[in-house]
C-alpha cells in the first residue's frame, strides 16, 4: 500500500493542474495577469462540475498527502 500513494498523488495532482487550468475566469490574455474581471456570473453546467471535481480532487490531494505523512 504504501508504494502506491506516491503515485496515487502524482495522478490527483495532475488532475488537480488540469481542472485548475480548465477554469476560465475571463477569455481575453489580461485575464491572466489579473485584468479581466468585468462581470460576475454564477456558474452553470459543466463550469460547476469542473468546480466540484477541482475540490473533491484538492481534498483528496490533502488527504493523501497527510495519509503518506502517517504511513
């Protein structure tokens, strides 16, 4: 067991980066440095479920960590 949490939390951080990534605040390229931010609009569809899979996967993330911490 404890030879596979490392790799366990190679994959959940991987995933984590990529639906991180996958949220799009703004469209434009200024957006990225923090110069979007025009409106506020709640999300819906498929930008909700990028977002609970982005916390279900941080708190996986966490508890894998402390989990290899105490193996």
């Amino acid at each position: 067991m404890k030879e596979y949490l490392p790799t366990a939390q190679i994959i959940v951080s991987s995933l984590l980066i990529i639906f991180i990534l996958l949220q799009q605040r703004g469209s434009a390229l200024g957006s990225v440095f923090g110069g979007g931010g025009g409106f506020y609009s709640t999300r819906r569809g498929l930008q909700k479920k990028i977002f609970w899979l982005t916390c279900i996967l941080a708190i996986l993330f966490l508890g894998l960590a402390v989990f290899n911490l105490l193996a």
